[in-house]
C-alpha cells in the first residue's frame, strides 16, 4: 500500500510542470499515421523506421543495428517540454540496447550532434552530449527502479528553459542539468535514436511538446 502511494504521489508531482503551464501551447510532433515532418539520419537507412499501431518504430529487434540511427523533425525548438511515451526492447545477448531522445541539437558533418536523454540499462536518465562532450551527468535511479518497466512502456518529460534541464522518466526526476558553456545552443531539433551494437527495437507514441514562455 504504501508503494502504491509513493507512486501515485510520484506520477502527479511530475504532471505538476504541466498543468502550471496549460495546453493551449501544446501540440503533436507525430501524426500517429505518417512520418511526416521527420527526416532519417542516415537517409539511407530510413527504410529501418516505420509507423506501426499509431507507433512510431525504429528496429524490428531481430536485424542487428549497423550504426546510429536517429529520425529527427523539421523544426527547431528552444525552451519547452517534451513528452512521450517508449518502450525499448532487445536481447543483450546481441550487443547494446539503447536509444535516446535528442533535443536541441543539429546536424554538423552528417552527425546527430547535441543534448540527449537516454534510454536503456546503464543509462537510464542519464543526459548525454552526442558527438560533443559525452555523458554530462547519471540518472538518478532510486526511486525510478521501484517504478521502471525495463522492456515496457515507460513515459519521459524533457523540460528545458535557459540553461536549465530537467528529465522525468515515469513521473520520476532522474536529473537536473545546469549548462555553463554559453556557446552552446539553446534551440535545436528534436529526434530519437536507434542505437547500434545489438538488434534494438525502439517504440515511440504520443510525443508532444510545450512552448515555455519567458514569463
């Protein structure tokens, strides 16, 4: 019982950010039919994603993933909240299974370059800098392994004003990030990852993003 009440305590704390703001600057960045407004990097490997079930889908998890794969939108986005829902799944056996919501970043030399929020055992929660600096800081795992269904469907939040970052997997805060090098970005694109080593499969639905305004 009382896991139960942490829990339901948890889930609404994190829908708090939300609701403060309201949804009228809320909209859909995936039309549940087409892949419309997202782009595949590498082009030539965009035959790898497909919508399934109103399901956003990278993999099928048997093929094995050669390289990184990522689809990424049209639009860039600067201070926001991002929400979605995910499932990742995979035999480990195969190699690494991962993948990760980029934010915030670009395009640079054909590499997916910026903020992401990871996805996967060992890096759950974590905030990644892809083909920058690396892992900038871990997920906090404490409350969230209680909660965390490791091949189910599991939420996330990305919240990002300023320089200040917050990831919520779940309803559950796994980081807050402060970023002190001004010449990074503050606006980018959005994008998932199809990570390679293993034969991942990656299921992404329900992906919405709020405009956060100055005030």
């Amino acid at each position: 019982m009382n896991i139960i009440l942490v829990s339901l305590v948890i889930l609404i704390s994190g829908t708090l950010p939300v609701l403060g703001q309201g949804f009228e600057n809320t909209r859909s960045v995936f039309d549940g039919k087409t892949m419309k407004g997202w782009h595949a990097l590498p082009e030539k490997n965009r035959s790898l994603w497909k919508v399934q079930d109103s399901v956003l889908v990278g993999g099928d998890g048997v093929l094995n993933i050669a390289e990184n794969n990522y689809l990424y939108t049209t639009d860039n986005f600067e201070d926001f909240e991002f929400r979605c829902l995910f499932r990742l799944t995979g035999d480990s056996k195969t190699g690494l299974i991962n993948s990760g919501i980029q934010y915030r970043s670009r395009i640079i030399n054909g590499n997916m370059v910026g903020y992401q929020a990871d996805i996967g055992n060992g890096y759950w929660g974590d905030i990644y800098d892809e083909h920058r600096r690396g892992k900038l800081v871990g997920g906090d795992l404490q409350t969230l392994k209680h909660l965390l269904r490791e091949d189910g469907w599991n939420s996330y939040i990305i919240r990002v004003k300023g320089d200040f970052h917050e990831l919520y997997i779940n309803g559950v805060k796994t980081n807050e990030y402060q970023e002190k090098d001004s010449s990074v970005p503050k606006s980018g694109l959005i994008g998932i990852q199809l990570h390679s080593g293993g034969n991942a499969k990656i299921e992404f639905r329900d992906l919405t993003i709020t405009h956060i305004s100055e005030n």
